[in-house]
C-alpha cells in the first residue's frame, strides 16, 4: 500500500461528493474532523469551504496525541507542522475529542467491514478511542484503497462507512 500511495495522484472530486452527500443526509451532525491531505490523501478543502454552517476542526499532533482545534478558514488558520503537514494554529480554540460528532479518518487502506489500516503510529486509534461512542467515524480514501481485508488487530478501531 505504501508503494502504491507514492504514485497516487487522485482526483479528490468523487471523494467530496460523497461527502456532500453525506453531509445533506445528516443534517444533525454539526462539529467533524477533517484533516490536512498527504500527497496521496483525498483533499476535502473544498467541502469545508462550501459548508461554514458546519463546525470543522483540524488535528495538530503533540507527542504521540491528536489535538483538535476549529478552523474556519484553512487558509490562514493551517501552517505546517511536525510532519510537514499542515496543522492548526497552537493558538486556535481546542475541540475535545468528546464534542466531535463524526471523524473522517485518511488510511492507507480499508476494507467493506469497516477495517482501517493507518500509517502506523496509532495516532487515530488512540483518539478514536476517547470519542463519544455515538460519534460517527467514516474512512475517507480513493478506490484503489478498498482492499478485501486490512488484517485489523484487537485495538484497531473500526469505520462506521466509507467514503470513497
């Protein structure tokens, strides 16, 4: 999968339609979490922008922890952070895992039971895990990304859908 994210050059259309989609079937879903695209990651920039009504935040990694702050316009609200990723401003408003209602979640791959593989260093395991067990968590990928079996293990949390 690694192999395959290095010459990925998606286009990010389907994937944002699937999640307007989404969002205009699930009007009561107010504070989600989005993340700042990898190279090889769906962009969801423009969903965000075409939805102020929605509260979005952005994760911003300290030490092994995600730490969610409300951005309202990436633009100015994201610079890169410690894995050149673009991150929030340390100064924004910090959004507790608690009060996030749905987390789209980037991977290398997953499969149709709701499998996630991350990049390996937990970081979405561990926050999923202090989530609101009502909060709704939606695997965001390309199609070549659906793969039969992610070969999850016990403390791999699960996806609730797929947005492909």
């Amino acid at each position: 999968m690694r192999t395959l994210a290095r010459g990925r050059t998606g286009d990010s259309s389907s994937v944002r339609l699937a999640l307007g989609s989404w969002l205009a079937r699930n009007p009561g879903i107010v504070t989600l979490s989005v993340f700042s695209p990898l190279p090889d990651e769906p962009d969801l920039t423009d969903i965000v922008l075409a939805h102020p009504e929605r509260s979005w935040v952005y994760p911003r990694v300290e030490g092994d922890l995600l730490v969610f702050h409300r951005v309202v316009d990436p633009a100015s609200g994201l610079r890169p952070g410690r894995f050149g990723i673009p991150e929030p401003s340390i100064d924004l408003e910090v959004i507790e895992p608690w009060d996030i209602d749905a987390f789209l979640c980037p991977g290398m791959a997953f499969d149709r039971r709701g499998g996630r593989l991350g990049r390996g260093r937990g970081f979405y395991d561990r926050i999923l895990a202090k989530a609101r067990p009502d909060a709704l968590r939606l695997g965001v990928c390309f199609p070549d990304q659906v793969v039969a079996d992610t070969h999850g293990e016990p403390h791999d949390i699960r996806m609730h859908e797929l947005l492909v």
